[in-house]
C-alpha cells in the first residue's frame, strides 16, 4: 500500500511539472492539486481511476466488448448446458418420439438466442467501450454526454440479466408448443414441465451475469468516464441506486436455486443426480455472487467517496 501511495504522489508531482504545451494534462488549479494529493492517500480510489499498466483493468479496457460477452455468456452457457440434460433425462427420455424434435428445436433455439442476446448487449456496451478508449470521452461521441455514458455503463448488468431471462421466457414455450406441433399427443404435464424447467433456469442464470457485466462496468469502464468537474447529484444517485441493485441480485442468487428445487420437484421430476447437481450449482454460485459482490461495494464505496470530493467548491478530479 505504501508504494502505491508513493507511486500516485510521484504522478501528482510530475503531472505539475508538465511543459505548458501540454495544459490538458495538467491540473487547472492549486485546489485540484490539494484534492489529489488528499487522495493519495486513499489506495482503492487510486487504484481505480490510475489502474497500473500490468493489471487487469487496463486489458479489460483493451478488450471491453469480449470481457462482457464473455461474463454474460459462461453463466448461460452452463445452465443451457444443465437445462438440456434435464430436459433430455426428465422430460424427453418419457416420450421417446419426441427426441428427434427436441435436438432439433434446442439447436434452432440457442442458434438465434445466444447471437441475438449477446449482439445486443454489445450494441449496448459499445459507446462506453468506445469512450474507454479515448483520453477524453467526450470527443468524437455525438449525442453521448459523459454523464449519459456513466448511466449507461452503471445499467449494462442490469441489461445482461434483463436480456438473459427474457430469451429464456421466450424459449420456455418454444419447446413444448413446436414438440407438440410435430408429434401431436404428448402427456398432460409435458408443457408444463418443460416450460418450467427452461423459466427456472433462466431466473437462476440471469443474476451471474449481472454481477459479472457490473463487476467489469464499475471497476474498469466507469473510472475512465470520470471527466473534471463532471459528476453531479445524480451520478451520485446512479452509484447508490446500483449499490441496492446489487443486494437485490445477491438474494436472487441466493433463493432462486432452492426455490428451483422445490418446483421441479412439485411439477414430477424424479431426477434426483439433476436436482443434486442444481442445488450444488447454487450453493458454488452464490459463493461465487457473494465474493463479487463485496468487491462491487467496496468499488461504488470508493467510487461514492470521489464523487463527493467533486461536490465541493474546485473538488478534486482525476487528471487526465
């Protein structure tokens, strides 16, 4: 830590002895020089808004649309995985004319869903990724102000899970209505079952890559968006808001596994190595969601610190 804050009070001193032809990188005044060197002291601050070369916030930054697509994907990937084999095992094996439809309708299925859900979340991400790149985010970016790049960066995992449960809504009664359509009589419970099966999934898979997408948004993407003299009352909303956000999806990670358990259970399903599987998953996730989330906090803590620096008279900012 001692080094850190040595190495961030050599940056405050050579950004002062910077030549006049580079004025943008210095800073403007004797009060925005006092309020870096205040922050120097505070590591986590520094950390984000001066991340080192080697460290993994300038690679994801390098990177960003991969690192989100990434985050949103594993999680889905692996209940799409889990869901098929359930469904495959619990529901399919029971009608055994139904089995050649369903390889066919899972591959229609994930071969639209998973481009379709992933394209749009890159669409999203692309104007913060894109600003992320640039010294200073509002050259060059149109109609994209700093502060709506902020918003914006602060709702992508809230728009990786919206987008990852509604393709799993949309996928429920996919299944049961085109196996139907080409076989004709299935069982009473055939639909209902399915429909569940493929609805619990996709509740218990979107709160991973909200906190994955989040994880990347607030600790490498939003500190590059701080702009001097930029952050206001509702960046300041947006960080506490987020920070709420992030509680509520921890106790989603934590009860829609065991609630999961239960349904199956009501609706028929006697697979008990898939119920097994399904509880163990939610047990390593939430272990998994819990480590992240107290990461998220401690980042929108410090994040929170340095825009309430901005709300007095020449606050401090970042040089850039």
């Amino acid at each position: 830590a001692e080094d850190g804050i040595r190495d961030h009070c050599v940056t405050g001193v050579q950004t002062c002895a910077l030549p006049i032809s580079e004025p943008d990188r210095r800073f403007s005044s004797g009060t925005q020089l006092a309020r870096h060197l205040e922050l120097c002291l505070d590591p986590d601050a520094q950390a984000l808004l001066e991340p080192r070369g080697t460290g993994w916030i300038p690679r994801i930054r390098r990177h960003g649309i991969f690192s989100v697509v990434i985050a949103a994907m594993v999680p889905n990937l692996l209940a799409g995985l889990f869901n098929i084999n359930y469904n495959h095992t619990e529901i399919v094996s029971r009608v055994p004319e139904a089995e050649a439809v369903f390889w066919k309708v899972q591959g229609v299925v994930n071969s639209l869903a998973f481009p379709l859900g992933l394209g749009l979340l890159a669409w999203l991400a692309w104007p913060v990724v894109r600003a992320c790149r640039q010294e200073l985010p509002s050259h060059s970016m149109g109609h994209w102000t700093p502060a709506r790049l902020r918003r914006r960066c602060l709702r992508l995992g809230v728009a990786a899970a919206v987008i990852s449960i509604s393709l799993w809504l949309l996928a429920a009664p996919a299944y049961p209505l085109a196996i139907r359509w080409q076989i004709g009589t299935v069982p009473p419970s055939f639909d209902l079952h399915f429909a569940a099966s493929l609805a619990l999934c996709g509740l218990i898979a979107m709160a991973y890559p909200f906190f994955g997408v989040t994880s990347i948004a607030v600790g490498a993407f939003y500190p590059a968006l701080m702009e001097p003299d930029s952050l206001t009352d509702d960046d300041r909303a947006d960080l506490k808001w987020l920070s709420k956000a992030c509680g509520a999806f921890l106790l989603l990670a934590a009860f829609l596994p065991l609630l999961s358990v239960v349904l199956l259970i009501v609706v028929g399903s006697r697979s008990r190595f898939e119920l097994a599987m399904l509880a163990v998953w939610g047990v390593l996730g939430l272990a998994t969601a819990g480590l992240l989330f107290r990461r998220l906090q401690a980042n929108l803590a410090t994040l929170l610190r340095i825009a309430r620096s901005s709300e007095e008279p020449g606050g401090w900012n970042p040089p850039r």
